[in-house]
C-alpha cells in the first residue's frame, strides 16, 4: 500500500451482520435495506458463522434486488494472550474445514452463553434462559444477554463495561477455543478465500497497531478494513482518538501491506436503522484520507 490502498466503491459495505449472529434483522431485511439506500454490494459478516452463505436462496433474492451478496464472515481469534477478529470473503461456504471450525466454536460460544444465562437468573436479574435467543441465532454472543436485560428494564449506569463486570462476577465460564489468527486465517485461503483485519483500531491499545499488522500480514491477511465508523454507538471512540488513530493505520498499511493490497470499507451495522448513519460516517473519513475518493 505504499501508494495508497486499491480504489474502494462507494456503493459497497463490506461488514454487516444478521440475526444469525448478533445482528437485529433477517437476511432479506438486510437486503431490502441495502438495495434502499443505493448498495450494490455487501458482504454479511456474521461472528464465526457463514449460516446466510450456505443457501443459494439468499444469493438469489440478492440479485432480484440487484444487491450482490459476498460470502462473509468475521472469526473471533487469538494473536498470542490477546483476542482480535478478522474478516474473510469469497470463501467457499461449504467447505468442510471451515464449516467443521466454526461449529466447534459455536458450540463452546452456546455453552458459554448458557452458563451465564443460568448465573444471572440465580443472582436474580430479569432474564429468562431459555427464551433470549431467537430460533436463528447460531452464535450466541454477550450482548445477546445485554439487550434481554435492557429489554425487561435493567439498566447500566457505566454502560457496557458495567454490564461485563456483572458478568465477571459470576465466575469463571466455559472457554471458547478460538483459532489464532494463523488458523483463522488459513481456514479461510483453503476455503478459497481471503482474510482482512478487522477494525484494526479497536486493537490499538490491547494489542498495539504494529504488533498487529505484523501478525497479520506473517499470518497471510491481503490487507485490512480501512474504513469504519470507530466514533459510532456506545463503543465508539472519541473523534480526535479516531482521527489520529487513522494516520496511524494509513502510515502501517503502507509500511506492512504491499501496493493493491485489499482494503475494505464497512460499517459493523446489526441495527439496520442505524445504517444511513454508519454509511455517512464511513463516507466522512473516506474523504478526509482518501481525497477525491
């Protein structure tokens, strides 16, 4: 990337989630929407799930809407003692491998997740086990528990920091085997696709953005998500932090990521009301470090 990533189109979103993972809305949903605010282009990028991928159904609902869908996923995944995801595209959804993988976490996610269902209940918060995920979740993920609780009126002053907290209090539960990234990302070429990083700001101060690129590219990821709406949601960074932090990303991908190394736009969007804005935050840093874009 010494001269500056490949051309991104703009009518593209390359990370969006369903209700397969954490996401709030069906894959035709997703796809309505999209086609409504002018994509042509999106991958669905469900945390260690590719369960929208392995029906032709979707694929072809896509192209009545004119919405090309790319088989996506994002992997939860291991870079030493930390945790960090990437994002792999074009991959065969059948793929044994792969599929053999990602059902090994969901399982231990799923095991995870009913031990500390279980754990709140007895601490008495208003949840109940066996009536928070809906029948399409295949990867049962914390904030599943988060949004029950707001649902039945529990609230977190501190916000989701709070919420972890309550979670850590309940003891140690079941471990989630994750691949570290080299495993990730080879599950992916085999299955004949490609592995990006994935929001590589969200990792700078847990892992440092240079020990991740490093990683990353040893590993084998084509390049990384360059653009993404870090200020966005309770998550999000403050706008000097992201502004900085993308001059930093800008001056790494050059210095670990060849010339035409992939790099992709996203907008992490599970709240499909929240997409328009997500898109707009996007398009914002687009232009602040890809002038003329």
């Amino acid at each position: 990337m010494d001269s500056g990533p490949k051309q991104i189109s703009l009518d593209s979103d390359w990370h969006v989630h369903t209700h397969y993972s954490d996401g709030l809305a069906s894959v035709e949903d997703v796809v309505r929407r999209a086609s409504g605010l002018g994509l042509t282009r999106i991958a669905i990028t469900d945390h260690d799930c590719i369960e929208a991928h392995i029906d032709q159904k979707f694929v072809e609902f896509g192209q009545a809407h004119q919405v090309y869908i790319v088989p996506g996923v994002e992997i939860d995944c291991c870079l030493g003692d930390k945790e960090t995801e990437i994002l792999g595209f074009g991959f065969d959804a059948n793929n044994p491998d792969l599929k053999k993988r990602l059902a090994l976490v969901q399982q231990d996610r799923t095991e995870r997740f009913d031990f500390l269902c279980r754990g709140l209940a007895e601490q008495g918060e208003p949840i109940e086990p066996g009536s928070v995920l809906s029948p399409f979740v295949k990867t049962p993920i914390k904030v599943h528990l988060y949004r029950a609780l707001a649902k039945q009126g529990r609230t977190f002053e501190a916000g989701y920091k709070e919420f972890k907290a309550l979670l850590d209090d309940l003891g140690p539960a079941p471990p989630v085997n994750k691949p570290g990234i080299e495993e990730a990302v080879e599950l992916i070429k085999r299955a004949g696709g490609y592995s990006l990083l994935a929001h590589p700001l969200f990792f700078a101060e847990r892992i440092g953005l240079d020990r991740l690129f490093d990683a990353g590219r040893a590993a084998g990821c084509a390049g990384l998500e360059l653009f993404y709406p870090y200020e966005f949601g309770e998550k999000g960074l403050d706008i000097d932090r992201v502004r900085s932090g993308m001059r930093q990303i800008m001056e790494l991908a050059g210095k670990y990521f060849p010339k035409g190394a992939e790099a992709s736009r996203g907008t992490d969007v599970h709240d499909l009301d929240e997409w328009k804005e997500r898109l707009a935050s996007v398009r914002t840093w687009e232009e602040t470090f890809l002038p003329g874009a």
